[in-house]
C-alpha cells in the first residue's frame, strides 16, 4: 500500500540519511561494533548534515521544525541499515524536548548549538541499580548548597553514557518527597567528581555505549536546574508519547526489513530443486507476516501523523510501542525459521518440516 503521510520533502530528507548512512557510518560500523562504541565525527558529520536538533529553532542552529514525520524517516532508515549505535534518535527525540520546553534562554544558549552542532552528545539518566521502573526508588541525591547542588549517587544502563558531554540527572531535591521529590539536574563534561564507569556488554546494539556514571560530590552550578525544582516526574511524564513512538517506529521499520531480506532470500534460494518461496508453507509463512506488517504500518502512520499534529494521546502512543514491538519479535522469530531451513534443510521434499525438524530460536 502507498504511504500517505510523507510529502516531497520528508523523501528528500530520507535521500539525505541515506547518504549520510552510506558515507559516515556503514563504512566504520562493524569497527565500532568491536570497539563497543562510534566515532565521535560521526555525530560532528550528522550535524553537519542537519540531522541533529530537527525541532530545536533555527535561532539555535536547528533544523526548526517540530513535525515529527522527519525523525520517523531517521528512525526508519537506521533501522532499516540495522544501525542501532549511533543513538541520534535519544539525542534528538527523547533529551531534546527536554531541552527546548524546559531550559531558560540562558541554558538554551549555553547548550542547544552544541547539541544541533553534535559538539555536545547528550543523555538522560534515570536509571539506578536499585530503580528501573519504579522512579519513586531513585537514590541520587542533589542537595541545595546555596550557591550549587552536591550532587551524588550512581546510575547505570545510561544510552550515550561515555560519549555524553551533557547529562539530564534524575536527582532527589527533596528526600522525604518521593516522587514529587526529584528534579532533573544538567551535569557537564568534565564536572569534578563525575567518573563513567563500565561500558556494559549488552546481548545487542554493541556499538551503543550504555554505562554507567557516578557522582561523588559533584558541585553543580545552580543555574544548570532544568525545568521546575520536585518536578522531575511531571516533566518525564510529558514527553512519553514521544518515546514511546520512536521505538513502536522502529519496531515496525525493523518487521518490515526482516520480511523484505527473508523474501528476496526464500526467492532466490533453491532447495529440493526450486526457489523455497514456491513451497506452500513458506508462501503461508510470508503472506501472513505481510499482512500483519501492512495492517501495522496502517496504525503506525496514522499515529506519526497524529503525533505530528500534536493530537495523539498517550493511549494510542502505548498501543503503538506495545504492537509495534510485538510483531517485531514475531517477525524476526518466523523468518530465523525460513532462513533456518536452508542450513538443515528437510529431507522430505515440498512438506511443512515437522516440529522437530523446526530450529528453535
Ligand atoms: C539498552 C538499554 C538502554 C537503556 N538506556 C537508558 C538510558 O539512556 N537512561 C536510563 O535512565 N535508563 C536506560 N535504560 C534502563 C531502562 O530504562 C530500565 O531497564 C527500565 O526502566 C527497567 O528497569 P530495570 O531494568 O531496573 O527493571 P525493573 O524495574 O527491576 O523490572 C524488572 C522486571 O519487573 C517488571 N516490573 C517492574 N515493575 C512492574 C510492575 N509494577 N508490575 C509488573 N511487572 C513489573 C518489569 O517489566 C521487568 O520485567 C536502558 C536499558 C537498556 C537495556
């Protein structure tokens, strides 16, 4: 089915990531997959390539359009190149709106050229080893000294955590607060105090730097507040919409691949003395995860074109993360199967495979 959502400029501006794609990064990608992390000119080259900062005002050096069909063209198309490293969606999508709704003009001028440039990597750091999901738990603490916070504590599972020149900080302010106790503390490069920890060795998204950071009397400047003091909460929970579609948008973009590659494979593979997709059960196999992607893609896009308007609720933006992500598993399960067969292939001819001859994933 035609994509309805995206106009002559949004397929100009995938034409301009995929060559930033093809020049900056798959050349280099497999090294910074070994090395556990990417080369910092490729986030100077995605800046100079506009890529950086799409909503953040022009004034600032950025692209100045909030219309958030451009960062699912980002998403689709890294996705698509299987690059998961380079996390300019984190930058631009989740810590950017942080920057643009919450921060004074002073901080907007201190860090938004820098973040639209790619001289300043960012991160958010909510993450503790004793608090996921329940925030309430976040022991950070960031005491008011009068003329600065002492910041201290741990966190941990922190996307773009050695790369990060500037880190959101997920800090008590007021202990006996619980979670209307937290603030969001910026803590610079350099800051006294502030070490990296491990670069943790993930399952996956190898050449993605997830972290960890300790503070340790970390004095910060009292101006680098971000938003309201105890209204760390309110201010997580605004932008969750956001968040949610950037991974439901890649969950689909991602189903798609796998089927595109497990097709153009099951065609030009023969076995039992003909292409494996003119078996009927691989025919089954490949038709019913094209509907299930093209009946996903039709809620996807409708939900991108919602959230660009600014009128999808945080609901459908659940809904969207929740499907997207589950066809996605689904998907890349199925065709493990089909691209399993070749190696051990079954030794009756043209029949489905038995359970046992099935590999497991
Ligand atoms: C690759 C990667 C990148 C990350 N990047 C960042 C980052 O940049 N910044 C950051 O702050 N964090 C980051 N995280 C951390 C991530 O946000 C946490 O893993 C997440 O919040 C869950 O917390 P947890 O791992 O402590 O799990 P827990 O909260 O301990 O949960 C463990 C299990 O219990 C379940 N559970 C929890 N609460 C409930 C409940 N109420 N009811 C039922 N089940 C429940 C969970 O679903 C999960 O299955 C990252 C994690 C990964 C893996």
């Amino acid at each position: 089915m035609q994509r309805q959502i995206f106009t002559e400029e949004h397929e100009a501006f995938r034409r301009t990531v995929r060559t930033f794609l093809d020049k900056e990064v798959l050349p280099y990608y497999e090294r910074w997959e070994k090395d556990g992390i990417v080369a910092r000119d490729a986030w100077l080259a995605a800046g100079r390539q506009g890529l950086l900062g799409l909503a953040v005002p022009q004034e600032y050096g950025g692209g100045g359009d909030a219309d958030f069909r451009y960062s699912a063209v980002l998403a689709e198309e890294f996705t698509r190149a299987g690059v998961s490293g380079l996390a300019l969606g984190l930058h631009n999508d989740i810590v950017g709106p942080y920057l643009t709704s919450l921060a004074t003009e002073e901080q907007k001028r201190r860090w938004l050229p820098g973040f639209c440039s790619g001289e300043t990597i960012t991160a958010i750091a909510m993450t503790e080893p004793g608090a996921g999901s329940d925030l309430q738990a976040v022991r950070t603490t960031a005491e008011d000294k009068g003329d600065h916070w002492l910041l201290n504590g741990s966190k941990t599972f922190i996307s773009n955590g050695i790369l990060a020149d500037l880190v959101i900080v997920v800090a008590k302010t007021s202990p006996e607060g619980g979670a209307k106790g937290l603030s969001l503390i910026v803590v610079e490069r350099g800051a006294e105090g502030f070490e990296r920890g491990r670069n943790l060795d993930k399952i996956g998204q190898k050449s993605q730097d997830t972290a960890e950071l300790f503070f340790d009397d970390v004095r910060v400047p009292k101006e680098n507040l971000l938003g309201e003091r105890d209204g760390a909460f309110l201010h997580l929970m605004t932008n969750l919409a956001q968040e949610r579609m950037g991974i439901a948008v890649a969950g689909i973009a991602a189903a798609e691949h796998l089927l595109e590659i497990t097709t153009r494979y099951v065609k030009e593979r023969e076995a039992f003395g003909r292409p494996l997709a003119k078996l009927q059960h691989v025919r089954f196999e490949i038709a019913e995860m094209a509907t299930e992607c093209a009946v996903t893609r039709t809620f996807l896009d409708r939900c991108i074109a919602d959230h660009s308007d600014g009128t999808l609720d945080a609901v459908h933006a659940s809904m969207a993360k929740w499907w997207a992500t589950e066809l996605q598993k689904r998907v890349a399960d199925r065709c493990l199967q089909l691209l399993s067969l070749i190696h051990e292939p079954s030794p009756t001819a043209g029949s489905r495979p038995s359970t046992a001859e099935r590999p497991r994933s």
